[in-house]
C-alpha cells in the first residue's frame, strides 16, 4: 500500500508489452484484472500492495513459493498490467475482484499472502469468504487510517508516479488521487473492524516492521482480535518486510504454510 509511494513505484523499461510477462487476463464483470501462475501444488495467492504489483512486492517470494506451490498472483485494478475503471477505487471492490477470479480459477481452500493494502484484502477475504481461504498471511494491515504513524505523506503524492509498462500507463494524476482518498478514508469500521476480525476463524500470521508505517499499538489490535493469530515483529525493519528481510521472511513463510 502506502510504502510503494515512498518507492515511487518500479522503474519499467519503456518498450516492455504486456508479451513480456507470463500471465494473462481474466474477464471480472465489465473490467480485466491480470494475474500470473507459477508452479504447482497446494495454491498460494499473492496480493500485493497499493500502488504496486506483484512482482514488485514479492520479488523474493514468488520463485521461492512456486517450488512448492501453486502461486497465483493478482493485480489489482489500476495497478502493474490490470487497467484502471470508472470511480473510486475501495477495499470492497477489490477483495470482491479477488473473490470472483479465485471462483473463475476454481481456487478455494487457498494459503493468502497480503502485503499492506493487499495484507486488509487478506483478512477481509477471509471474512467475507471464508470458503477460499486456509491461511493468511497479513503484513502491514491497518483497520482504519488513524492506525498509520503518519498521514503527512499523502498529502505529497506525486501525480507523475505510474504502477506498469509504459503502454499501459494512464493519466495518473487522477490515479493517485484514488489511491489518496483510498488511504485518507479507508478502511472504514463497515469494512473491516475487530468484531469482524473476531470471526475469522483461520491460522493468520500478523506481521509488522518495528519500525512499520502502521502503529505497533493497532498491530497488536489486530493480533489479539483474531481468534487464531501468531504474531511477528521484525526488528530494525520498516513497512517493507518482504522486499527488505526476505532472507528472515521466506523461511517463516514456508513454516507456517507447512503447519497443520
């Protein structure tokens, strides 16, 4: 979500095609949504962070994983390959995106890695989909916008910023802008709160940096709110946690997917 602003996002070659990348499009009500899968096994869904894309939020996780998996990672829309729609961009609309292309892929029982807003997608899927879910992982998650140590930073987005290859690239102002109200307003107490993390009834591994862009306060909301919750911590590590520790990351990932 928020970090990949502090990035400013991927550098993308310009004469890169959607051609050059492995996945494909999938048709979800009137939109696309891209996604790629990698190996084979019990099945893995990726869900990256805001204003980012798979392969940029999971870099060192996607081979890693699909030695043993299945992996299946999802572009949100407006992010990497998958085009922007008409109106605001929300939390709802995208875990419903991700509900509905698990359903066409014939999914369920997933493992469910979230990154940040990918990390809310996680356990709003889990909730309102219980069904296509097994076990998450949820890094970086906020319930609401106060949660974050700092908000300043929206305020500076910056309109010339692009999530994907150059002949997919929109007028991003209006983009940003989305993401921005996104962030400055959601999640909402409708969307997702400690009553209904209550009833996710799934193994969920909550992760944060020490030094996270979410208060380690409303992380540990999140922990104990869950009825079957670890909880993890990484010390002297920022927002980040799988880009920037994926030599502590990966091995923990594979131990808690393993577990019964």
């Amino acid at each position: 979500m928020r970090a990949a602003l502090l990035l400013f996002l991927i550098a993308w070659n310009g004469d890169a095609s959607a051609a050059a990348y492995p996945g494909r499009f999938a048709t979800i009500g009137t939109h696309r949504l891209y996604y790629e899968i990698l190996g084979t096994g019990p099945p893995v869904v990726l869900l990256h962070g805001g204003a980012s894309t798979i392969r940029d939020t999971f870099h060192f996780q996607m081979d890693f994983l699909a030695a043993h998996h299945k992996v299946i990672g999802i572009e949100q829309r407006g992010h990497g390959h998958s085009p922007d729609t008409p109106g605001p961009l929300s939390y709802s609309g995208m875990v419903e995106d991700t509900a509905a292309l698990l359903k066409q892929l014939k999914v369920a029982n997933a493992d469910v890695i979230g990154f940040s807003d990918g990390a809310i997608l996680s356990l709003m899927l889990g909730i309102r989909y219980p069904e296509l879910v097994r076990r998450i992982v949820a890094s970086g998650a906020n319930l609401e916008p106060h949660g974050l140590t700092s908000r300043s930073y929206l305020d500076t987005v910056n309109t010339r910023t692009g999530a994907g290859p150059a002949d997919n690239r929109r007028s991003l102002g209006n983009f940003d802008e989305k993401l921005r109200q996104l962030w400055l307003h959601h999640p909402t107490a409708e969307e997702l709160n400690p009553a209904m993390l209550q009833t996710l009834h799934r193994p969920v591994l909550v992760m944060s940096g020490d030094n996270d862009e979410v208060q380690l306060e409303h992380t540990l909301l999140i922990y104990r709110s869950l009825p079957d919750a670890r909880l993890w911590i990484l010390p002297g590590t920022a927002h980040s946690t799988f880009g920037s520790r994926p030599q502590w990351v990966n091995p923990v990932l594979q131990s808690f997917l393993d577990g019964d």
